[in-house]
C-alpha cells in the first residue's frame, strides 16, 4: 500500500505542538516530575485493546499524560548525575533521523549516514587532539564506548601473547590483567564482565579521585614475567572531576607493553578548550577513548563516541562478514566494524549536526561556560555558612558536604524533594555527599542563583 506524507502530517503537527508547549514551560517548570513510575503504568498499561486509536489521538494522549512523570532534565537547573540538554540543531537533526529512518551499517547501503558519521568522527579526532588515524565509532552511550574499545584491546592484547580469542575464546588463554583506578566508573567493571575479563586489579587513587602513577608503576610490575595487560585511566571524576595524570601513568602503562584506555565520557572534552587543555595533557598517548556527545556537548541520548587508534584490532574484534551484505572493502571502513550493533539508527548525524551548529569556536565556549559555572557556584556556596566543597573544581563537577552525614542527607532530600533543581545525593571519600554537575547548555546564572537559594533554603529548613 502506497504511504502518502500526508498520512504523517497530522501526528508530526501534533507531536511538534505539544514540544514546543514543552520546551516553552522549561524555563519555569519543577525540574523533578510530579507522578511515579507505577502511576504512569496504571494509565499507559492494562490489556491491550482490541481496536487503534488515530495517529494524532495516540500523540495528543502520550503528550498529555506522560508530562507529569517527566523530569525537566533539559532544564538548566537540572545538576544531576552528568546529563546534559539538547541544543537546537542536535534536536531537529535527531528528528529528521528517524524520518529518513536510515539503518546505518553499511557505507554501500546508506552512504548519506556513514559519510556524515565519517566527517563528524574526523571533526571530533581534530577538536579532541586525538590521533588522525583512529577508527570512530557511534556506540549507545560511555559504556558501550567503553566495551567496544575494551573488546579491541582484549583482542589485541591476546593476540600478541599468541592466542586467537575470536578462533578459541578464552577458555585455555593467557590471564588478561585489567589495572584500574580506585575511583573509576563501575561501568568499566560491567564492560569487563560482559568481555569475560572478571574483576579488575584496583590501583590507589588520591584524594580527588586521581590514580597514583606511582603506585600504578609498582603493580604493573608486580609478578613474574610480561603478561597481557590493559590499564583504563579517568578524564573526569564523577565525584570532582579530576583528571589522571596521563603521561605518567601511560609511560609506566607503555613499559609494560599495556594497552591503555580512556574513560572520557564527560572530561574528554576539556581538550577542545585552550585554557581547560592542561587537564588532558598526554591523553593522545593512550590507544582507544570512549566519550559521550550526550553530556558535555548536549545531544540527544544514544551518542556514545569511542576512538581506537589500532583499526585493525577494533575491526577485528567488532566486525563480521555475511555473503548477504555488502561491504566496502577500501577505505574508513564499514559503521558496523567499529560499535557491536548491526542495526542502529544514524546516531552520529546529531553529533555532526552539533558540531556544525557551534563550530570549534562554539565548542569551546560551551565547554568553558560549563566549567565556569562549577567554578562560580563553587565560590558562592563556599560563602554559604554550613556548606562544605569538598573537592578542587577543575571542571564540571562539585561534591557538598554539611556537616554531618545524617544533616547532608537531609539537605539532598530537601532539594529533590523541593524541585526547583535537581542535585543527586551520593558517597564520596567515606562521606555522604550532595553532587553538582554542571552540563546543561542553558545554564546560567539565574539558574546558580536558583541553585544557591535552594541550599540556603534546605540548610534552613534541616537546623
């Protein structure tokens, strides 16, 4: 049956009218949403009904009753976990994705998304500092950056100690010693559990979060004989936001002949901002990256980025051969040789989108303005009598502490319960903490002055 566009008409108008009443309400709407999840359930669920409901109707109802459970987390307001927003071209490029509905696999099959996945992979190994030759990939989000980079380096690694890991799997091969810092993401962990590589050796880490290269070194050379080893450093705490120091620990990693992987899923892009480039000295030294163009350069969700500078071991690890595709043997490669998906939509063309939109110079000063805002919030909650910063602000993150455990979380209750912002409560350095992470595009300073009050108002309310 032929589609007419006019069939879409009416739900895209619909769907774009109840956006824009969304985006229009940010700036004044509670950042935490209203109903539960099991609220939603209980007016989206229950037997499926027998008969449709019109395209617009479906819209009209999905707009009108998930709003309440929404969380404003395009707000500038929004401090939680390391989330950004949506800047315009990344938004209305992510739409036109799903219009063209391209399934971005194969160079051959859809040329338009692969080429414009290519140009942004180069625009990003530019803008990062990264080597020119890296592969790029577009993963779902940093943990999937970091899996897809930790299976090149598994292969790697056992292939140079002699075993085919794809021929033999690891059952009989060489142990692959995986050395990590004491503070980093625990999804390098899960990484490494669906990789079969088990629990990572753990390296001290000092009071802002930064592996000790020093005793990095003594653990790379802790036991007798090379083995395969991969060593994963840090751009940017979660806690402080604290940088490892890369050219340190990756001259002790390459002595032992390690392959060294970044977790850079917010701190990555410090290196696209002169004055915040001292953070990430070195980080072009390491042989795969991860990141993600969701936080710090505020796209859509399902941007994970992951760089791999040997081509040769991510397509070896990632790729696969059918007589039914068609491949194209020559050239960057095919977008299904550098992340597991076979099918996946064009999430590399908001990235692009993004990048075109702000151009190097946009970047910058969006990365700079982020980390100017932590800087500035610091310094006016340090002013605040009761309000601890407990960590050096080098770029996006802030932890706060006041007083005793039990007052911080009061305080972290408070907030999310108040809902004018939305800070996310955690653990750090054997304290209980109120985290601050400053993202979000649109922030800016009526938003810290919004932040600030609603501290002095929880530290008010908790005496």
């Amino acid at each position: 049956m032929w589609v007419d566009s006019s069939d879409y008409e009416q739900a895209l108008e619909r769907a774009w009218e109840h956006t824009r009443e969304w985006l229009r309400t940010l700036p004044g709407r509670p950042v935490r949403p209203s109903n539960t999840a099991d609220d939603i359930t209980e007016i989206f669920g229950g037997p499926l009904p027998d008969g449709g409901l019109d395209a617009a109707a479906v819209i009209d109802f999905l707009a009108k009753h998930a709003e309440p459970g929404l969380m404003a987390i395009q707000s500038g307001r929004f401090f939680g976990w390391v989330m950004g927003g949506t800047i315009p071209a990344a938004m209305a490029a992510d739409w036109m994705v799903s219009a063209w509905d391209q399934n971005t696999g194969l160079r051959f099959a859809t040329p338009a998304t692969a080429g414009i996945e290519e140009a942004a992979g180069q625009w990003l190994l530019g803008l990062l500092g990264l080597p020119g030759e890296s592969d790029v990939g577009f993963a779902t989000g940093a943990s999937m950056a970091n899996f897809t980079a930790l299976a090149a380096a598994r292969w790697r690694q056992l292939t140079s100690a002699g075993w085919d890991v794809n021929a033999g799997g690891l059952q009989g091969a060489p142990r692959l010693r995986v050395l990590v810092g004491a503070e980093r993401h625990e999804s390098l962990d899960m990484a490494l559990r669906f990789l079969g590589l088990g629990a990572p050796d753990v390296v001290p880490s000092d009071n802002q979060g930064r592996i000790d290269p020093a005793a990095l070194r003594r653990a790379l050379e802790e036991g007798s004989g090379p083995r395969p080893t991969i060593v994963c450093l840090q751009a940017g705490n979660l806690h402080s936001g604290a940088f490892d120091p890369f050219p340190e620990a990756i001259s002790a990693a390459k002595e032992h002949d390690a392959w060294v992987h970044v977790d850079g899923a917010f701190g990555l892009w410090a290196a696209a901002v002169p004055e915040l480039r001292h953070l990430t000295d070195g980080v072009e030294l390491a042989d795969s990256w991860g990141t993600d163009a969701h936080k710090t350069l505020n796209v859509p969700y399902d941007a994970g980025i992951v760089a791999v500078r040997d081509v040769a071991a991510l397509r070896s690890a990632i790729g696969m051969h059918a007589e039914y595709l068609m491949h194209d043997d020559h050239g960057p490669g095919d977008p299904m040789e550098k992340v597991p998906e076979l099918s996946r939509r064009a999430r590399g063309v908001p990235v692009w989108a993004a990048l075109r939109s702000l151009g190097r110079d946009g970047v910058r000063q969006l990365v700079a303005g982020r980390a100017g805002c932590a800087a500035e919030l610091a310094r006016r909650l340090a002013e605040v009598p009761g309000v601890e910063v407990l960590n050096d602000v080098v770029f996006t993150q802030l932890s706060l502490a006041f007083g005793t455990d039990g007052r911080t979380r009061a305080v972290t209750d408070y907030i999310m319960a108040d809902g004018r912002v939305w800070m996310s409560g955690s653990r750090w350095q054997g304290r209980d903490i109120l985290r601050v992470s400053v993202t979000n595009w649109s922030t800016d300073s009526d938003d810290l002055d919004i932040a600030v009050q609603a501290i002095k108002d929880a530290l008010r309310a908790t005496v």
